[in-house]
C-alpha cells in the first residue's frame, strides 16, 4: 500500500499504528523526507514492513528552488540516519525537460546510492493542472535518451547498484497503463476514487461505496475495456501519450474533476498534452517498440 501527499509523514504515528495492525502487508510512503528523525528511523526498523521513497530533484539549489530553502539538507541528514538504522529506502524523482540529465548523471547518482538509496523511482512530468506548464515536458529525444540511461543504470553489466525504473517508459514490462484499477488506483485525500494518481476525474467515492463498488464504477470498467491504450507499450497513457482516449473516457462515463487544487476539465488537461503525444509518436524508437 502506497502514501501519497501533500505529505504523508504529517502522520506518521497513525501510519506506524496501520503498520502494528497489518503486520502482513507491506507499506510504502512518498515524502519530502523533512520528517524523518531518529525516533521515527527507530519505529521503521521495529516494524518492518514500512519503506520510504524521499523526493529529490537534483543537487541543492535545483531541489530547493522547488521544495524549499534547506530541504536538501534535511533530505541529506535523514537518508544518513535510515542508512544508519540499516533501513531500506530510495528516492522518487520527477524528471522534466531542465534536469533529466543531472538526475541521472553518474554524479548524482552515486552520491544518492553512497548515502544508501537502494532504489529509485523517476516519474515523467505530468502537466496536471490548470497552472502546469508545458515547458517542463520533454521533447523526443530527451525522453528517448531517459529510456537508455534508465537501462544502463540497472544493468547487470556496467550498471549502478541500485534499482532504478521509469514509470513512463518501462511500460514493456507490465503491459501498458497499469491504473484504474487494472494493479492499482487512488484515493484522494477526499475520499475520490481515482483511476491513477495523476488523473484525477472519478465516479465514485470510497466514504459513499466500498472498494469493491468503486473499482467497478464507469470510468474504471472503461479502463479495463481499453487497456491496453496504445499497442506500442512505449506509448501506454491515455493522458500524455494517448489524449483523445481520456477525453472519451471521462465524457462516456460521466466521471468528473477531483482536482482539489482547481477544477481542470479533461479537454484543458489533455490539450496540453496533444503536442507532446504528436512529437513523441514520431521518433523512431516509439513507432517502432515491441509491444510485451
């Protein structure tokens, strides 16, 4: 089970309790790491079956030009103590056009993996929201060269030690888009069952439904009927790769926003994302993928 936030640590004596309480499940929080103290790093280890992923978006001016002046810092200090306490973590990166290079640079990596990062999830920028900006996503050639470096840094063979895997562009190895309930969905701090944690538009609420009821709601069950969105795995969103598909989805169903920071109508967000989808369709390493 997977937190996501705003910040998820806010409540970390709950999230330690859920761990005391569901001791054969396995936990997995996304934070900014600003937490994490030894008391907390104590409390990991006793139970066991709770892990972190830290956001970083490069050294310290680039992350804390984003996440707040001395962020870095304490990100540094609380991977130190989880190193310390032998706990397992990793760190969740979002890459955009301006630092896809830093954040796989052998430089940055090794320093992430000398304070003991295990893993490393990147995420490809999502333009979600009406204030996203488009000039964060990559062009084909930056994304093509995410897919390369991302393989060479997990190779067996003059790779790095530590797991590294792209949510965009490993979509070979699980079939294509994996949301809506097909291996995961979302809930919003509302209560909105959400096909994916980037698209936020839903028919059903789990304080109105139980889980079952809202995995079967329109929207999902048009998930399932379409997934695979795109042949071509390298191609597996019907946001960012496939837009026409979500616009049809979300009118067909009748799903609506669940965006809490401002209502965005599904032709706004994927207007944003028809260039991209046109650009990326026509470099020869996505027309020509194999599908799994």
């Amino acid at each position: 089970y997977f937190f996501t936030g705003g910040e998820p640590l806010v409540r970390k004596d709950d999230i330690i309790r859920l761990c005391e309480k569901h001791d054969d499940c396995g936990f997995h929080a996304f934070t900014n790491g600003t937490l994490i103290d030894e008391k907390f790093c104590q409390e990991m280890k006793r139970v066991g079956n709770f892990s972190v992923a830290i956001s970083l978006e490069g050294f310290d001016e680039v992350n804390d030009l984003r996440r707040g002046k001395g962020v870095f810092d304490k990100v540094m200090h609380a991977m130190d103590l989880m190193k310390q306490y032998g706990l397992i973590f990793g760190t969740s990166i979002c890459y955009t056009s301006k630092n896809y290079k830093v954040v796989t640079s052998d430089e940055f990596l090794d320093m992430i993996i000398e304070k003991g990062a295990r893993f490393s999830w990147y995420f490809h920028y999502m333009p979600v929201g009406n204030d996203a900006s488009t000039e964060l996503l990559l062009d084909p050639d930056q994304r093509e060269y995410m897919y390369h470096r991302i393989r060479e840094i997990r190779a067996m063979k003059g790779g790095k030690p530590i797991f590294a895997f792209d949510f965009q562009n490993d979509g070979e190895y699980v079939g294509g888009c994996i949301a809506g309930g097909r291996n995961y969905c979302h809930i919003n701090p509302n209560g909105d069952v959400e096909p994916c944690v980037f698209i936020h538009y839903s028919g059903a609420n789990i304080k109105e439904v139980d889980l079952l009821t809202a995995l079967k709601q329109p929207l999902f069950m048009a998930y399932r009927a379409n997934q695979p969105f795109n042949c071509n795995h390298l191609k597996p969103c019907p946001m960012l790769e496939n837009p026409e598909i979500l616009q049809r989805m979300v009118h067909e169903t009748g799903a609506h926003s669940t965006d809490l920071q401002s209502t965005e109508s599904v032709e706004h967000l994927c207007g944003k994302c028809a260039e991209y989808a046109k650009n990326w369709d026509e470099l020869p390493l996505a027309a020509e993928a194999k599908t799994a």
